[in-house]
C-alpha cells in the first residue's frame, strides 16, 4: 500500500467470494487522513464501502480540489493503468472504509482484455490527467492575474491618495482665508480610476490670492504623473504668479517639453485682487469659471480660449481684467460637473445646469457642497471622471470702475 492504513482488517473469517479475495484487504481510515498522497508510485488501488473521500491536486497557490467520491466509488486506478505516481492526495472527508486490491488484480483483468480496451483506457487516463493538468494551469495563471490585479489595484489606490495630497490641505485653506479675509471652500473628487485633475490656491503680495485649476488629458497612472509635473512646475513658478498671463505662458512653455505628444491640459489661472476691486485671469480652454455678484444676482462668465498647455510652447496667454463686485463669488470648476446627464441618461441641458448653478451661488454657503447636493437632488450622475470644484467668497471696499 502505498500509504498504511490507520487500522487494517484483513477480515480472514470472510470466506472469500473470488479466488483473487485472499488478496483483497480492508482498511479504515480517520476524517481528514491522507489515504494516498500525489506523486508517490501506486501499487494498489481502492473501493469504498462506507464513507466518502475528497480529491486534491497541488499548485502555486496551494491544493486545489478536485472533486470527492462516497461508498461505491473508485480510486488509485490510473497509476496502475499508466504505470505514473499518483496524480492526487486522496483524503478521507470523514471515517472512511475501504476495500484494497493490490496492482495484479488490476493487471490480470487487463492482460484479458482486448487490446483495443487497453489502448482506449490508458488513453481515457491520459485525457483525464491532462484535465487536471490544465485545471492547475488556468489556477496558476488565474491566481498570477489576481494578484497583479491586486497589485495595480493597490498601486492606483496609492496614487489616488497622492493625487488627493497635491490639493492644500485643511489648514493650509484657513490660514490663507484667515490672512486674506476671502473665504475658500473646495471639493476634488477623483474618478474611479487616478486622474490628471489639480488644483491650488495661494497668497501672492498685497493681499492678492491665486486660484489655478488643471485639468489633463486621460486617466490612470500617465494623467497622475503629469499632474505631479505639472504640480512642481506651478510651485516653482510661483514668483510669477501676480501676472495671470505671464505666469500661464511660462508654464505651458516648461509642460509643453515635459508632455508626451498628444497629451495636454486644460487650465485656468486668476488672480483675485480685493484691494484694487480687479480679477485678473487666463485660460487655456477652460470655459467654467463665473464671477457671481450677491448684490445684483447677474452671472458673469470669465473665458479662457488659449491654446491647452502642453499643445505649442510657443503659445502666448494674455490676462484679462474685470471688476470684481464688492459682494462677489469666484467659481471655477472642472467640465465633469456641468458635462453631467440624468439617470435615463438624458444630457442635462446647459441652461438647467446654469440655473442650479446660480442658485447655488445666491443660497449657499459652502458653494462646492451646495453645488453637488442639487445636482443629487435632481437625480443628476456625473461623467467617469476627476470632479474639481474651487470658489472664493469675497468682499471689498475698493472703487469699482
């Protein structure tokens, strides 16, 4: 045997019912016992007469089961067939009894038999471990894909929470609200997937702030590294920020020998000037970006037609000036909160959007929060993509012009 049984009963009192019977032994073995182990050569084979076996083959990422049998069953056959160790471990799945017969039963059955039976049994066992074979394949290759999956998986996540870093954080917002007197709320929601979405905001000379919004081209892991170039590159050109124009045109300059060709980003850049009642701001395809005056309740859109950054390092950005309302809101947000559809997928028309817009604008305080509670509240869903909302509560005495 190949692997000796717990208790064996040769059951001699028995009177045979075959001459080969003499031969026959019984043996019972224990729930969770190997009864014959993968690998080893066979010199027998096995029935059940009471209890029941599992059947398990190994491979990279452990033993995997390939069936059971119970009382009636068969076993251990196939080494002796093709004279290969044993395919499998067969374990006892409770308390097991079995019939034993040695190897020359089996072999003076088969030397009666036809020849073409042999061939066709030998070649059924032949099939049957090439099953099995391929069964431990597809796991191996199953269980090599889950774990990149896995892996990426974790690598996105990380990169996810690094993109969510580069915005300022908490305290960084207050303290330059609180140095400024311009109340600052925003929201970043990145997609499912990393994104290229970035934004920040800082305190320039003479009471001035910067707001500036990116947003570049793609998704995953390419559009997360271009956000961290481009992300250094603002901090390092942060000495030229007071002028929109000047500073937009020194960053597309240095993007555009960094990017790859065909990627790009769309940006906007202003700067909020309380003291002089003036905003200054460029843009570089960006379309959504409002001034909001809380006295009147007009609207006034700030358009950015530039060429994206990273498209020709020879673009030119020229500032824009306006008056800023004594009473006003900045608003700059990404295109995946007005590109937004009802869910029955209808597009939501962009006067629908305005109006909620607005009245967002009218009505609340937190004007990021107020904007997405609405858009819930008419059973709106957005795009698979980064979501950035920015805006700047101020109020000034200055002269309006």
């Amino acid at each position: 045997m190949t692997h000796p049984p717990t208790s064996l009963d040769l059951d001699s009192s028995a009177p045979p019912t075959a001459p080969e019977e003499g031969l026959v032994q019984r043996a019972s073995f224990a729930a969770g016992e190997d009864i014959v182990r993968e690998g080893d050569p066979g010199d027998c084979f096995y029935f059940i007469e009471e209890g029941s076996v599992e059947v398990f083959k190994s491979g990279p990422g452990g033993a995997l089961k390939l069936g059971e049998t119970g009382a009636g069953g068969l076993f251990g056959e196939m080494a002796l067939i093709d004279n290969k160790p044993r395919m499998a471990t067969v374990r006892a799945k409770e308390p097991t009894t079995c019939r034993i017969f040695p190897a020359a039963i089996l072999s003076q059955s088969l030397e009666g038999s036809d020849s073409l039976v042999q061939m066709l049994l030998k070649l059924f066992v032949k099939n049957i471990r090439n099953v099995a074979n391929l069964q431990m394949e597809n796991r191996r290759l199953l269980s090599e894909l889950t774990q990149f999956r896995d892996r990426v998986s974790d690598e996105l996540e990380v990169a996810r929470r690094m993109q969510l870093d580069l915005q300022p954080s908490a305290g960084e917002i207050a303290e330059i609200s609180d140095a400024l007197n311009i109340q600052i709320s925003a929201r970043l929601a990145p997609s499912t997937e990393v994104g290229g979405d970035l934004w920040t905001a800082f305190s320039l000379p003479n009471g001035k702030l910067g707001i500036f919004l990116g947003d570049l081209t793609g998704h995953g892991v390419v559009a997360a590294v271009n956000a961290f170039r481009l992300h250094a590159l603002l901090a390092d050109l942060r000495d030229h920020a007071q002028h929109a124009g000047h500073f937009m045109t020194l960053l597309n300059r240095r993007l555009s020998r960094l990017l790859p060709f065909g990627q790009f980003a769309a940006a906007f850049y202003c700067v909020v000037d309380p003291n002089a009642g003036l905003i200054h701001y460029t843009g570089a395809a960006w379309e959504a970006a409002v001034v909001y005056d809380r006295d009147t309740g007009v609207t006034i859109p700030l358009s950015g037609t530039g060429l994206p950054l990273g498209v020709s390092e020879h673009e030119v950005y020229i500032d824009a000036t306006m008056p800023l309302p004594q009473r006003s809101r900045v608003l700059v947000y990404s295109d995946a909160l007005s590109e937004c559809f009802c869910f029955d997928g209808a597009r939501v028309a962009e006067a629908q959007f305005n109006l909620w817009r607005d009245a967002a604008l009218a009505e609340d305080l937190d004007l990021p929060e107020g904007l997405l509670r609405r858009l819930t509240e008419n059973q709106v869903r957005h795009l698979d993509d980064d979501l950035t909302i920015v805006a700047a509560t101020v109020e000034h005495n200055a002269p309006l012009y």
